[in-house]
C-alpha cells in the first residue's frame, strides 16, 4: 500500500513539474495566435478564437526580421569556428607537450572562467571602438572566443587520451601537427560536440554585448532585435507593440534553437553531462 | 628525453592563437580599467584624471550599495534555487515513471531559449491586468500581485523565473551522477531497513557531494553577473529594486555615458569576484576542481 502510494504521489508531482514547464511555452504559442482584444483580457484564454496569424505578419513587415536571423546564424558560426580554432590547438599543447611556463600559462587562460567580460566591459567597448569594430560581425565573436572554458574542457578530456597511440607515431617521424590533426582530433569528437553545443547557445543567446556592441540594423542580432525593436525594453527609446506581436517575435526567434534541440536532444544531454562529470 | 625535446619545439604555434586574443580582448581591457576608474570621462572629450573621486562618490552613494546587496541577495537565491530544485527534478526523473521523458525534454529546453524571449514571456505572465497568473488568482478571489512592480516582488520574482529558465543545466548533470550511483548500494541501504531519507542522507548526499559544489560555485559565478532579466523585465526598477553591479555599470557606461564612474564600479566587481575566487579556492578549491 505504502509503494502505490508513493507512486501515485511521484505521478503528482510529474504531473504539476510538466505543467510548469510547458505553461510558459504554450503562453507564447496561444498568444500569438490571438487577435489584441482577445490577448487583451482580464480572464486568460487557452485557446486563441478566431485563430489569426496576423501577429506574425506584422513581425515580418514591420521588422527586418529576416536580417537578424541571418546575422544570429553568421556570429554563431563564426564564434564557434573561432573558438575550436584557438582553443583545441591550445588544449593539445596544455595536455600533451613539456614547454616553459606551461602551468603559469594554463592559470591565464583559467583566469578568463572566473572574470568573464561583463567584467570589465566599458574598456571592452572602448577597445573595439579604437580598433573601429563597433558594428562588426567580429566584434560579436571575438569575446565570446576570449574564454579559456573550452581549452579546459579539450585539455581534460585530452589528458585521458592513452599515450600508446601518439608515442608511436612520434617514432614514426610524425611531427605534433600530425599527431594533434590524425590521431588526437578524431578521439576528441565528444568534447568538440559539448563545445560546439555550448558556444552555440552562447552566442545565439547573448544580449548585453550586441546591445552595446552591434546596434546597426545590418550586424544587429536577433536577441537584440527582440528586446530593442520589438519588446522596447528601454522604456521611452521605441513604442513597445501589443503583446500579441512580441509573443509572435519571441516564437519565431525560438523556433530554430527549440527545432535543433529536439533534433539533437540526445547529444544536448550528453553534452552537459560531460561538462558536469569526467 | 627525446619525446619531451621533440614536443617542446612546436608549442608556441600552438598557443599563440588562443594567447594573441587573450592578450588583447582580455588583459589589456582587464587592466587598463584600472587606470580609467581614476578618470572623468564622457569618450567625447578627453579623459580627466581625478584621482580616487570616482571612489569616494561611488562609495557615499545609497544606490551603490543597493546594487551591491541586490548583487549578493539575487546571487545567493538564485543559486539556492538552482541548485536544491536541480537536485529534486534529477531525483524525480531518476524514478522508473512513463512520462519521465517528456519532463526532461521540457525541462532543458529552456536552456536554449534566449534570455530575451523568456524575459518577454515571463514579463507577459507577471502582468497585473492580463497576465495569466494574475489572471488565476482573480478566478480563485485571490488578491492579484505586482510581481513586478512591487519594490519587494521585483527580485523574487526574477529568481523565480530562473527555475523556469536555468534548471536544466543543473538538472542534467546531478541526473548523470544520480545515473552513476551502482543500484547494489541502495539495494543494501534497502536490505538494512533504511527508508527513503535515510538513502538520500546518507547515500546520495554525500556521493553528489562533489557535483553539488561544482553546480553551486558555476551557479554563484555566473548569476553574480546578472543582467540579462533585470534588462529585460524591470529596467532595474522598481526604484532601483533589482539594480545589480553589471547592470549598474550598463546603465553609468552606456546611457549614462560616464565611463570614468563605469571602470570605478568595474573595479569593484572584479574585486568581489576574485575574492570570492579566493575563497573557493582556499576552502573548496581542490575539492571542486577535481570534480571537473
């Protein structure tokens, strides 16, 4: 009796955590299918009547939409790309060669987890506008590869790789780079896909620098596009729009990272786990 | 010898693209804010060097301080939150329940929904007039809440938030180390007559101990810099009720446009993050490390 009870209690309790976490989603979903008077009202409505997708044609004509999807997608590929070309070459060498200052060094690029650039970002801005890359898509990437958090993460997971292999073709005559480019990055696959998985949330999601950093229409992110153009976060700069058209905004925006997700849910869970465990 | 000789050569080229960005794009900006912290300074006109002034007014000011306990108050909930939550759902979805599948999908999802749209729907939830929770309070006579624009709900319900938006992280990595407990331990935990909070106590407790810390020191550190929600949701307000250093260092940089003040407050988060640093390192630094 005790067990079914217990049972019966866990169900609840899924129940009410699957309802909490869907609500919030499904709130942007029925609002933006609503018309204003009906999103509107004193007493929530779940269900949109009439069904009407003018919402999402006014996002798209009032908003260059499209363009910001766009500059999301670039910044994203960009950064990734430049954060496996600086830091997988950098987590070999800390994993596998002998140099000087080799430990001085790894603390360095340690230091970069604990003070992140919200740190000191005024200087930050000020730097890029003297190097005249404000409103550049380099700009967005460039800080986002400054962080040494994959370069820990490469050289962990390097670190386990047995020797036998790259000993071997050491005295074969291959030289680090063959070693680094044949025989260790193909092992290193798992902790590239966590890396790759990481950035990529990253810099899709990332507000307070393109806020500061990209405030043209032509580099401006989709985060940002949200809060500025559409949501009119700072109060007073832009006419914030009726509900029905921001929760019409914020589904589209999340369509392509909600999609990716589902498609690659499996490698997601792997990927934090690894971050968490060995 | 020969192996570490041949290995020695090649590590410069290794190092150097990383190296070359860090130079430039971390420590020159990290340092030279400590000489822009003495400076009055609008980036249109030249920098005025004023000395320890930037400190003195920034310490007699009321709505520094605020940001500093709102800083601490938001960091320590959040992470409380993140955590103990984290912890329970990990433990929920760990139970051979039908439906545990569609929990996990819907729980990370969050995670990859940018801080803007959650701030947005959330923002929309919270609403007086229209938002869906105060929406049921009225249906159940309850007084409706100004989650957001009451001085006392303002943070909570931010934090609140989170539990939407940020568990997942957490969730999915105490799910993996529950995962790598071996049944045979609460099989004899279960044979000695221990019931269920006895096997939490003192089974899984202390063999999550180690990812516990690591989930509440990543936690600590990345909702110490908190601006994303206060940017989205309240503006800092109401009356500067959810202000924090790095959204206060926004506000005096980049509306505000006094640089010389920004460095100063700058300057003081990076003191209380590598403080906090250092005690982590000196009380639980080992520990933590080696469950990386």
């Amino acid at each position: 009796m005790k067990f079914k009870f217990s049972r019966a209690f866990l169900y609840t309790i899924l129940g009410l955590v699957i309802v909490f976490y869907a609500v919030p989603l499904l709130v942007i979903v029925t609002t933006s299918l609503k018309t204003n008077t009906q999103a509107m009202t004193k007493d929530f409505q779940w269900f949109p009547n009439p069904v009407t997708f003018e919402q999402f044609k006014i996002v798209l004509d009032r908003f260059p939409f499209e363009r910001w999807i766009l500059n999301s997608i670039i910044v994203t590929v960009g950064s990734v790309l430049l954060i496996l070309i600086v830091s997988l070459p950098a987590g070999y060498a800390f994993a596998r060669m002998e140099f000087r200052g080799k430990n001085f060094l790894f603390g360095l690029s340690l230091m970069t987890i604990m003070l992140p650039f919200f740190a000191y970002i005024p200087q930050l801005y000020l730097l890029f506008l003297q190097l005249k890359l404000i409103n550049t898509y380099t700009a967005l990437m460039i800080p986002l590869a400054t962080s040494g958090v994959s370069i820990f993460l490469f050289r962990q997971f390097i670190i386990q790789i047995p020797k036998d292999l790259d000993e071997a073709a050491l005295i074969d005559g291959c030289t680090n780079w063959q070693i680094f480019y044949r025989i260790i990055l193909p092992l290193t696959k798992p902790a590239i896909i966590s890396v790759i998985i990481f950035s990529v949330i990253r810099s899709w999601n990332s507000l307070m620098w393109p806020l500061i950093a990209a405030s043209n229409d032509k580099v401006k992110t989709l985060p940002v596009g949200l809060a500025v153009n559409v949501f009119a976060a700072t109060t007073g700069v832009v006419r914030p729009q009726p509900y029905g058209v921001i929760m019409a905004a914020a589904l589209l925006s999340i369509l392509l990272p909600v999609f990716v997700f589902l498609i690659l849910q499996r490698y997601f869970v792997q990927g934090i786990a690894t971050t968490g465990l060995k | 010898m020969r192996i570490t000789g041949v290995k020695t050569q090649g590590a410069f080229w290794f190092l150097a693209p990383y190296f070359f960005l860090f130079f430039i794009f971390f420590l020159l900006p990290a340092l030279t804010i400590i000489p822009m912290s003495f400076t009055r300074w609008n980036i249109l006109s030249d920098p005025v060097f004023v000395g320890i002034e930037n400190y003195l007014r920034m310490f007699e000011d009321k709505w520094f301080w605020k940001a500093v306990f709102n800083t601490f108050y938001y960091t320590i909930l959040v992470t409380i939150q993140l955590v103990s939550l984290g912890l329970l759902l990990a433990i929920l979805l760990n139970q051979p329940l039908k439906g545990r599948v569609v929990g996990r999908v819907l729980i990370i999802m969050p995670f990859v929904i940018s801080s803007a749209a959650a701030g947005v729907v959330w923002k929309w939830m919270y609403n007086q007039n229209f938002g869906i929770i105060n929406s049921y309070l009225r249906q159940l006579s309850l007084p409706t809440m100004g989650f957001l624009t009451d001085v006392n709900q303002a943070m909570p319900s931010l934090v609140f938030m989170n539990a939407w938006w940020s568990v997942g992280f957490n969730t999915i990595i105490f799910l993996a180390a529950l995962q790598g407990i071996p049944e045979e331990l609460y099989q004899a935990a279960k044979v000695d007559g221990a019931n269920g909070w006895q096997i939490f106590r003192h089974i899984t407790v202390p063999l999550l101990r180690p990812i516990i810390l690591y989930a509440t020191v990543l936690c600590a550190a990345n909702s110490f810099q908190m601006f994303d929600e206060a940017y989205m949701m309240t503006q800092g307000g109401p009356v500067g009720s959810t202000v924090t250093l790095v959204y206060k260092t926004y506000n005096t940089a980049f509306e505000a446009f006094r640089f010389g003040d920004a460095a100063a407050l700058s300057v003081v988060t990076m003191t209380f993050i590598l403080i906090m640093t250092f005690f982590q390192f000196r009380f639980s630094g080992r520990e933590s490390f080696e469950s990386l």
